[in-house]
C-alpha cells in the first residue's frame, strides 16, 4: 500500500474516530513486550506508534489504562496488525485491529468513544 493509499484508506473510514492518546505496552505472540503509543481508536481499531516495524497479521495484544468513571482500569486488547507505516523520524503508524472482544471490551471501547478524555 502506498503513502497516498494509505491517507485515502484514512479518509474513507467506515466508521467513527476518536483522538486517543495512551502511552501502552505491546505484547507478541512470543511474550515480547514493546512500548507503544495510542493515537486514535475507533469501535473495530487502533492506531498506535512504535519504535520498530511490526509484520501485517501479527498477532499481540495491547495493554494501556484509561479513567472509567472516576477509576484508573486497566485494559488489554487482543488483536492483529493490519498495516505497518515508517513516519519519518517518529517511528512506525501501525494498525492494530481488535479481535472480536467481549461486551464488557465492547463497553470499554463504547464509553471511551463517548467520554472526552
């Protein structure tokens, strides 16, 4: 996928974004841990940076926290990389695709889209 696909493919979400900003760690399948950092979420996805590239259809899972109604919670999130971008100097836009979670993910991820963080 080229640069100018990529931004296309951006614009053309099926569906709603929100900027998320979280510093998080992410884990592969080989127990691996890296830091990474959120940027925006959206019901089916993430988008995070990292400092190395990450192979598409990777699989990990991302941990991070988030403020749930006056409470620091914890949340990790299973799933795939779905693309892998070098941006410039700040290190790698990775995709991150949410394996179907279960409801009580599905409320996370609804009241992070909802609340202005």
């Amino acid at each position: 996928m080229t640069a100018h696909q990529l931004m296309l493919a951006q614009v053309q979400r099926p569906t709603d974004r929100k900027i998320f900003r979280r510093r998080a760690i992410l884990t592969s399948g080989n127990n691996q841990t890296s830091h990474a950092r959120t940027i925006d979420i959206s019901a089916q996805d993430l988008n995070i940076m990292v400092d190395t590239p990450l192979e598409i259809g990777h699989s990990a899972s991302l941990a991070f926290n988030v403020t749930i109604k006056q409470k620091t919670t914890p949340l990790e999130f299973k799933g795939r990389v779905s693309y892998c971008v070098l941006v410039g100097t700040e290190g790698f836009r990775v995709g991150f695709a949410l394996a179907s979670g279960d409801a009580l993910h599905k409320k996370h991820i609804a009241h992070i889209m909802q609340e202005s963080l």
